[in-house]
C-alpha cells in the first residue's frame, strides 16, 4: 500500500513544492491531509505513524519538503547565472 502511495500519490502532493516558499501553517496542514491518508490506509492513530514510518523507511512529507527545497536552492545556487545564484543564496541563508 505504501508503494501506491509513493507512485501514484506523493507525486501530486510534490508538484511543484519545491520552489514554494512554504508557511509553518501550510506545512502543517498538508502534514495532518497526508497523515489522515495514512492513518486510515494503515488503520492506526496519529501517535503509531511514527513507527510506520520508520519501519517502510518513509520520511514525514513535511520532512520531504523542506527537503525538495532546500535542494532546490542549492541547484540555483550552482546556476551560471549570477543573478540567479545570488537570489538563492539570498533564500539559501533565510532557509538555513
């Protein structure tokens, strides 16, 4: 189940996530969707997922974000172009 998930889930919630520039409130609100999804396939509460997670070797998708963003930033900052590089280092010190 959790690789149905990964394939044909995760991919529509990650589009594009990773050039936004995500609020504390957005990110949780698409941790608790993506945790209520889970909650039910696996048929557990809130406080189990932590172990699920932990045993499929998942990260939480508020974890993938930050991550897909932050990759996403240091891919700019490697850009030839100097002003790219320069607004993402600009985010880049803001993020870290």
């Amino acid at each position: 189940m959790q690789h149905l998930v990964n394939v044909y889930c995760k991919p529509y919630l990650l589009y594009g996530a990773d050039v936004i520039n995500w609020t504390q409130s957005e990110l949780a609100s698409i941790k608790w969707t993506f945790n209520s999804a889970m909650c039910k396939i696996y048929k557990v509460k809130f406080q189990q997922l932590d172990d699920i997670y932990k045993y499929t070797c998942q990260l939480d998708i508020a974890d993938v974000i930050m991550h897909r963003h932050r990759n996403f930033l240091c891919n700019l900052w490697h850009s030839p172009n100097v002003i790219i590089r320069h607004l993402a280092s600009v985010e880049l010190y803001s993020v870290v």
